[in-house]
C-alpha cells in the first residue's frame, strides 16, 4: 500500500463493572479519564477512554464497561495482550505498587532486550507493563503515579493466531514490518518502531479460538494522519479485497473497521480532531459527552448508565 500507519491509536476492550474498571486503569495504572461518553452503537454502555493528559493517539486504551456482560475467553483470533511502556528501571517501582494495591503480577521476564511485567486487569484482561532500554519521549499523565515512573503510552499489542502468513502480509502492507523472531513469536514495527508501534503476532496452533466477551480485547486502532490519507487507505484496502466498514464519525477521530485474515477486528483511526473538539483540556472525562445525533436521547442515556466517582485528580482544575 502506498499509505503506512506510524503506529497504535488505542485499544479497545470489553469490561464488566464500570466503577471497578475506572478506579484499576485510574488508581493502579494511574491514566487519565479523557473522556466518558456513550458507545455509540449501544448508548446503553459507556465508552471510556483512557490515556495521556490529553488523550493522544498512542497513549490510549478504552473500554465498553457492561455490567452484566459474560466473562471471554482469551485464544486466537484477537488481541490477547495489551502492553504500556513505562521508564526504564521502573519494574521494580511497579512491583511494590501493583502489590500495594492488592493486585498481583507475574515474574518479571527479559523479552527482546526488555523487561516485561505481566498482570491482569479486574476482568482478566491481560495486560504488561514494558521497560524499554531506550528513553520513550513521549509525556506522561502527572495524576495518582508519579511522573518518573508513570506510564507513556501504549508499547504493543500481541495478536494470537493458528497461522502466520496472512496476518504478516496484511500487517506488512499496512506499513508494519517484521523485524524480530523470538521462538514463536514475531515481532512487527510501524513507522520508527519504538515503544507504541510494535505488534506481536504469536502463532498458537493448539489455541482455542477466542471469544471476545469482558476481560478480551474488542478492537485494535491504528493512526491514519487526516480524513484524506483515511480514505486513500480505504480504497486501497477495498480495492485489494478487504471487506471494510464505511467511514464512521467517533467525533473525536474517524474510523474504519476491518478484521486481518488471523480473525482480529483492525480499526485505522484519525489523529484528529482530537479529545479536545467538545470540552477544555482541564476538564477531560469529567462530564458525559454525547454526540449530536444522541443528544434528544440525553436524559434516557444518562438514567440507564451508572454513576462513576472519579478521583480528584483526575481533572487538576476542578
């Protein structure tokens, strides 16, 4: 394709309780709600976004919290680990707080030059926390994790699969090349391949297949710059066969949606216009933000969707 992405947008996941989701990725992991809204496809849920101080491309993960929803089960054909990057020598820090907040991790494993702590969120969402050797430029949220140690943004996704070759070629002709083989898993990098454009494909031919349901992975996004490059991509993709989804306003980017041959639903994500086109950056996550097209519905929507408590820090103005 002549068009290639520089790295993750978000990742998308499916969780249980709303309250227990927001005080893990708040409290434990120490993101920043940037901004509480509805899933657009089923206004009866939230959609929360976590992330940087201002939400950034890269730096978020985000949730369709269900209450009642079934637990899923991890396996090929989906997302089945989410990696953050967080500074180097920031392990150990990472160990004592995690079990400071009663939650428990995995022993610290050495992978491509990294050290890499596995944990799981309240709904088994697997998760690792990812030291790079090198410096990750990117500016952390400064909320209820110290500066020094907080998380920079997403570092990979690892995407489960019976076979390789197609997801590969797929990934390739996004702009995601292959650049590491450690035993069965093969490791791919977008634009300037640090810590937030890595995708890991893991070839698990006795895996059962996934099902995506709370605790798993719904999506993964990656950037496209603007609306024109968005389109482009999708006509290419069009053109060479993939059954893609229209283009679909999310108000804060534009999205298109289509599944790799492995089985994982891909979405090419806008960078623009950004968290901040509908409230102030102090106020991120505070308020529920609807679209226009939901906002006649407003008061049926917000009866239907539990209360959050959210921390104060999580808006510094307010």
């Amino acid at each position: 394709m002549s068009i290639a992405t520089s790295g993750l947008h978000h990742v998308t996941a499916i969780a249980g309780d709303p309250q227990r989701n927001a005080d893990f990725y708040l409290r434990a992991l120490g993101l920043r709600l940037v901004k509480t809204t509805a899933n657009f496809d089923d206004p009866g849920t939230y959609h929360l976004y976590y992330g940087d101080a201002a939400g950034r491309p890269g730096s978020l993960i985000t949730f369709f919290p269900r209450p009642d929803a079934e637990s899923g089960r991890h396996g090929t054909g989906q997302a089945t680990c989410t990696a953050f990057s967080v500074p180097e020598g920031s392990i150990g820090w990472w160990r004592r707080h995690l079990a400071e907040q009663g939650i428990e991790s995995e022993p610290v494993q050495e992978r491509d030059g990294e050290e890499v702590l596995g944990l799981r969120d309240p709904d088994g969402l697997r998760l690792e926390l990812v030291a790079h050797p090198q410096p990750d430029p990117r500016e952390p949220w400064d909320g209820l994790v110290p500066a020094e140690h907080a998380v920079r943004g997403l570092h990979s996704v690892a995407l489960s699969v019976t076979e390789e070759d197609a997801t590969a070629e797929m990934l390739r002709g996004l702009g995601i090349d292959f650049t590491a083989q450690q035993g069965e898993r093969l490791r791919f990098a977008a634009g300037d391949g640090g810590p937030g454009t890595l995708v890991d494909v893991v070839v698990a031919p006795r895996e059962p297949e996934g099902l995506v349901a709370a605790g798993t992975v719904h999506h993964v996004a990656w950037r496209a710059p603007d609306e024109a490059a968005q389109l482009a991509w999708r006509e290419e993709l069009v053109g060479g066969g993939v059954d893609v989804t229209e283009i679909r306003d999310r108000q804060y980017f534009r999205s298109i949606y289509f599944r790799e041959p492995g089985g994982t639903l891909l979405e090419i994500a806008t960078d623009e216009p950004g968290f901040t086109a509908d409230e102030p950056l102090l106020e991120l996550g505070r308020a529920l933000k609807l679209p226009p097209w939901l906002e006649p519905d407003r008061e049926q929507i917000r009866r239907a969707l539990p209360r959050l408590d959210l921390p104060a820090e999580n808006n510094p103005g307010a």
